[in-house]
C-alpha cells in the first residue's frame, strides 16, 4: 500500500548558487520547509524584492523512499517556476506557483541529491506577472514522497488526488457518481465504500474501467454554516486478488443554483452570499503558511459571521479548502489571470485551470471556477484576450458540468463588453467612495446593470478602503483612518442588503496584505484594506460592523478604542450590535437607550469632558473604551507618508477658492475649473514627458500599455471625480511630480472660486 512522508526538514538553501550543485553543498543556509525567501524585502514597499532563481537541495537515503515499487515526489506549492534535478539529472519543471505537481522519481542510489530551482523572476508567460500583491519566490509548501505499488491510482492526472465523486440531489436522497484516475491493469478491480460518521453505508466493487454508482436514501446535507456534513469516499485497488493501493476524499451532498433575481442558492432556500476575499500571506513568512495560520484565518471569518471566501487570486492550500469544507463556508476558487493579458501565456492558464478543478473538484464549498480578474485593464476588446476566455470557459465546463464559471470585471469595464458576458455569472470589482466616486454610486450601479442585462446575474467581488491607525472625528475619502473605513463599510452594508439579486458579495479584503510597490497611507509595501490587520492581532472596527450585521450570535462592539483623544466638546460614538436595544454608559451615567432599526449600527453624542469611560451594553454584553478631552489634535493619528513629496501645511488654501485638496468633481463643476484642468493637463503631460522616463505607474500599476476607449473614459471619470489633486500625484507617484511643480498646479487652482453652496 502507498505511504506518504513529509521531507520538510533540512534543506541546504542559496540565492547565490551559480548553478545546480553535483553534491550536497555544505555552504548553504540550512533551513526547513515551508519557506520564501521574500519574507522581508516582498514586504517592505520600494517595489524592489528580489525576483530570481533560488536553489533548494537535500540529500536522500535509499530507505527515505521505502520499499514500495515506484516513488512519486509531491510538491504541494514552488513558485512560480521550478525545476527538479535528481542526482544531476533534470526530471521536470512546472510553471504556476499555486498548484500542486508531481515528479516520478527513478534510479534511486544509496544517497541521492535533489535540487529543486524556484524561479519568481518576470517573464511574459507564467501568471501572474501585474498584480498588487507581492509573489513570493521559493517552496513554501510541503513536499512529500509517495511510494506506492507498481498497480496504482494514477499520480499523474495533474496533482489530482486519483479519485473524482459527483453527488446529484434526488428529492430526499442522492445520487452518488464515484471515478477513480487509473492506469489500465489486467485482473485489477476496485472495491468502492461510502463512509458517514465512520462507519460503511454503502460499499461495490468494480472492474478497473468501470465507475461506481450509489444511492444515499434520506441524504445528510452539506448545508452551508448551517450544516457541513462531509462524506468519505474511500477506493481499494485490487489486483489478482491482493489489496495494492488506496485512497479516499471527503465529499459533500448539495444542490445550488445562482438566480439572477434571488440571489444564491442553496438546497432549495435563499442563501445570500455576503463574505470577503482572502490573500494568505503574514508578516515574516509570505506565503510560507503552517495549518495552525490557515485554522486561525477561518476562525477570525467565521466569527465574523461571513458565509463565503472569494479565494484570491490563486490556488490556496489544500488545507485552506478543506477547512472551507468542515465550516460550512461557499468558496468563489480562481486562477492567477490577473491585470495583463500576455499573449504568450495562454497555455499557462490552461494548465492552471486543469490544476485547480483537477485538485478541488471533490470540495462542496467550491461552487464557481474564477476565469480572470481584472484581466481588461488595457481595454476588452483584444481578440486573443476573449479567445483565451473562451477556451478556458469551455474548458471548465468540460472538467466539471457541475459548476458555473465567473470573472471578477474591473470597474472601467463596459457592461456592454463581449468578455462580461462570456462567463455563466459576472461580478464586479468597484471601490466607488475610495478610488474616486462616492459611496452612494454603488448600489445604482447594479440597478442600472440589473435592469439593462436581468438575466445575468451580477454580484460585488471587490470593495472596500483602507485605514491604518490613523484617527479622526471628521472623516473622509482618501484620511487612511479607521473612522472612514468604519463610514464606508456601513453605507456599503446598506446599499448590499438592499439588493438580494447581487449573487455574492466580498469584501476587499479580510487581511492587510503585503503589495511591495504600494506607497500609500504611511506604511509602504502594504495594503490595508483588511478588516483585520496583517498580524491578525487587531480586529479593524469595520470588521464588527460586519459582525453586527451577518452574525447571529449576540455581539457588541464599541468603536474608537484606539481613538482617545478628541479635541470637540462633543464628540459622536458609534457602537456596532445585533441586539435589538443598546445603552451606553459615560463615567457611570446613562447616555441614553437606542432601539435598533434597519441597520445594527448606534449613534451617541457624548459629551466630552476630561477623561470619560465609556461602557455599551445590550443584551447582557457590553463593551468599554476611554475618551479624553484635549486642546490640539494628537499628532500620532494624523497619518504622515513616508517619502511625500508634500506636506500639508506646504499647501496654500485661500477662503473661497479651490486648491490641491479640492477633488476634481468639485472643480470641474465650475466654469474656470474646466478651465483650470486644460492647463494642469498641459503641465502634467509636461512634467510626465520630461520626467524620469519608463513606466507611468498609478497605486504600484504600470499604465502605460492602457489604451482608452470612451466608455472607459467616462467610467474613469466617474470614479475619478471624488478624487482630491493631491491625491492623484500621490497615487502616480514614483517621483514623476516635484513638489514645486505640484505647487504651480496649486496656484492655478488658488485662482479659481469656488461654487456657491
């Protein structure tokens, strides 16, 4: 029978090996797996870590193989590119740093070498190349030999486990379909078993072509957060009699559909899908994850009562979607086709698309295969482009008739773009209220999509903004404060619960994540669009907003634990509950008692006077933080960027006329504004002409390859209306703009009066 063994331990380790190594190289770093060596440098901003070739070596005994017939090495996550040397010899390369792939191993000495070179390098053909998110070098997954009989399920059908079910709800029962991968043996059968709550419901067995059928009479549902009932499907391959190999997957019986008016689905009942997205690295260790991080990732999302992960934008770990499984949580699975289009990597999304429906196909919280994200940022009519999303749409239809597919559209994209459409179901990623627009524009936006396409359903696959711990009682679009987050957050809860046809909805996104080109908020090479912050340590206050409205277990939250002091006499709390009344409290004394309505937020006016404890109850919870009265503004909230090119107070801001920190939709609703934006236009095309030269990058993207149409134009502008000036330097950044020249567009604009309100 096969065995699997873990080889984590003792690897020899060198970004600075000129070549594959003929013996064990003694003057290496020694170090276990998992490991990136982009731990540091992919999270400290710049855009500079080091994208290149690492060497991995480790020395194996004859007996670390065992003593089976044939021995399979299984690595779980290389990325982006590997090649695999055993004993001098190259026996493979894989290219995708997401999936699992498997090496077989022969010629076995007494002590053996193998090198495993992990590539992160650019290149014009393996995806992802253009995304915000740091890509990780190294093997920061397990590797594992497997050594089996030389009769064997297949170990060669794309890191698949070697066995495929397919349940079909019946009425109260279920039909099972169970397939195993296996290469054609004489006098072989398997012997097939159904396996609930440990004990063998069902069992057949079969020749070795043939697929076994079951019927579960009064079938145990996978129902979602409610009940995630899992089933074992378990095969035995027999030959001539004798038992050689086995294997087994955990499977779930239900039935879903996605309607373009109701929403999700789930055995029968409407299921609204209302959850985040999730990138999976952490400080330190990247991507580089123990099942211990993976564990504490689901808990945080479950207790905050989300019921679905937009798994992004990659393929996670096996242990991340097993975990799904057992909670009950309804996964959107992607693959890492991402911002740019390259005409050299079509068969690299093909075979990354093989890999995770081949891998995940047995997971019942998967219920859409993610083609692309934001794959139309240089435009959506390239051909090649909507051939490539074609053939990856047909694909998955063919590896799984079970599932629907999707993509996630970036905001300029037309709704009336041939690629929307190309999919079963479309969502759109739209941060209206943080990059540009305002957060009221969102929920009309999926009104006027609704209504003009009712028959596609639409769902919300990325918003969200960012705060650090900056503070303010007077927040707005663009402060990085958590009080903003905390505002957005509510209005976008608003607009979402009132539009049950939006099929999911994800947060963007659960955890801060690390973008090493980022420079934005005053931490660079991070993103900060968590509800939850990169450690996993402090729970954003935006986070129980969620909590508040998705849990149905008693909450209470009080916000601005970390915003005490406040220089108004008074001052507005915002306490988050699901409980039907809330009380809050101010050094002892009743501030007063709110019934919830619509929403489970609370609002109090407090006065604020010295030091003032602050305790909300509700339903035998509560909740307590601190006040204090001052004269200035603590210094310490108000964020402060590193490397910016201007500062505040270096703005001049004459009553009554428009300056920098004036957004473009302002401006231009005034005749001498429109006036205004010709000549900051000229000098911008100027300045950005006479520049630094090479790519034109705006939030660590490079821009220089967008070719706009008119529809984008004016989804641009839209978003981009909300924007203040300064705001649009900032994000182009890369030095492109002095701080002289930023203050000539100032004075320009000190020219201009403003509109009357």
């Amino acid at each position: 029978m096969r065995t699997v063994t873990k080889i984590n331990q003792g690897w020899a380790f060198s970004l600075d090996a000129q070549g594959v190594p003929s013996e064990h190289p003694v003057e290496w770093k020694v170090l276990d797996l998992p490991y990136t060596w982009n731990g540091e440098d992919g999270q400290d901003g710049g855009n500079d870590y080091f994208r290149g070739k690492g060497y991995f070596a480790k020395t194996l005994s004859k007996a670390d193989f065992g003593s089976n017939d044939e021995y399979y090495l299984q690595f779980d996550g290389v990325n982006s590119s590997a090649e695999i040397y055993f004993n001098g010899k190259k026996i493979a390369e894989h290219h995708g740093g997401y999936s699992t792939f498997r090496v077989k191993v022969e010629d076995i000495k007494d002590n053996n070498l193998l090198v495993v070179v992990a590539d992160n390098k650019a290149n014009d053909r393996v995806y992802p190349q253009t995304a915000d998110f740091t890509f990780y070098g190294g093997i920061y997954r397990d590797v594992k030999i497997i050594s089996v009989n030389k009769n064997h399920f297949d170990l060669d059908y794309y890191g698949a486990p070697g066995i495929k079910v397919t349940p079909e709800i019946k009425g109260k029962d279920a039909e099972i379909e169970v397939e195993v991968y296996l290469k054609k043996k004489d006098n072989c059968k398997v012997r097939y078993e159904i396996i609930a709550d440990g004990e063998i419901i069902a069992t057949k067995t079969e020749d070795g072509d043939d697929d076994a059928e079951f019927e579960i009479k009064n079938v145990h549902l996978w129902d979602g957060l409610k009940d995630p009932y899992l089933y074992t499907a378990k095969a035995t391959l027999i030959v001539d009699g004798e038992e050689v190999d086995e294997i087994s997957t955990r499977f779930g019986c239900r039935e879903f559909k996605i309607d373009p008016e109701k929403g999700f689905i789930l055995n029968g009942r409407e299921y609204s899908l209302r959850g985040v997205s999730r990138h999976q690295d952490r400080p330190q260790i990247g991507n580089a994850l123990l099942y211990e991080h993976h564990k504490e990732d689901i808990d945080l999302i479950v207790e905050m009562g989300a019921n679905t992960i937009r798994l992004a934008h990659y393929q996670h770990s096996q242990d991340f979607y097993d975990l799904c499984d057992e909670a009950g949580l309804i996964i959107w699975a992607e693959i890492p086709y991402i911002s740019r289009h390259m005409a050299n990597g079509y068969d690299n999304t093909v075979s990354q698309m093989k890999e995770l429906i081949a891998q995940n196909y047995n997971h019942p919280s998967i219920v859409v295969w993610g083609l692309s994200n934001e794959i139309t940022i240089a435009g959506a009519s390239d051909p090649h482009l909507l051939k490539n999303h074609r053939d990856l749409n047909d694909l998955c239809h063919k590896m799984d008739k079970t599932r629907p597919t999707t993509i996630a559209a970036v905001s300029m994209c037309t709704i009336d773009s041939e690629y929307i459409h190309i999919s079963d179901v479309v969502s759109y990623n739209h941060y209206f209220g943080w990059y540009g627009g305002s957060t009221e524009m969102n929920g009309p936006w999926f009104d006027e999509f609704h209504k003009k396409y009712p028959k596609t359903p639409i769902g919300l696959s990325e918003y969200g903004c960012e705060a650090l711990d900056w503070h303010t009682s007077e927040p707005v679009q663009g402060d990085y404060t958590e009080e903003y987050q905390a505002y957005y957050h509510e209005e976008l809860i608003k607009q979402i619960a009132e539009r049950k046809y939006l099929w999911a909805t994800h947060v963007w996104n659960m955890f801060d994540f690390a973008a090493d080109a980022r420079a934005e908020g005053g931490e660079n090479g991070m993103n900060h669009k968590g509800l939850v912050t990169f450690d996993r340590k402090y729970k954003k206050d935006s986070y129980f907003a969620y909590q508040a409205w998705l849990s149905e277990k008693p909450m209470i939250h009080l916000c601005g634990k970390r915003y005490i002091d406040r220089v108004e006499d008074t001052t507005k709390v915002t306490v988050y509950s699901n409980c039907d009344e809330v009380e809050l409290f101010a050094n002892g004394v009743s501030v007063g008692k709110q019934k919830k309505g619509r929403y489970p937020f609370f609002y109090f006016n407090v006065k604020n006077e010295g030091e003032t404890a602050l305790v909300a109850k509700a339903g035998g919870l509560e909740d307590s933080g601190v006040i204090r009265k001052v004269d200035k503004p603590n210094e310490d909230y108000i964020m402060k960027e590193e490397g910016s090119v201007i500062n505040w107070f270096e703005i001049n801001t004459p009553d009554g006329y428009y300056s920098i920190n004036d957004t473009i939709g302002d401006i231009m609703s005034t005749a001498g504004g429109k006036i205004a934006a010709v000549k900051i236009l000229l000098k911008a095309k100027k300045a950005l002409s006479s520049g630094k030269g090479g790519k034109t990058e705006v939030a660590g993207f490079d821009t220089s390859g967008i070719k706009f149409n008119a529809s984008m134009l004016k989804g641009l502008y839209a978003m981009a209306s909300g924007f203040t000036v300064k705001r649009v330097f900032s994000m182009i950044g890369g030095g492109k703009f002095t701080k002289e020249q930023i203050l000539e567009i100032n004075a320009i604009l000190n020219k201009v009066k403003k509109k009357n309100k």
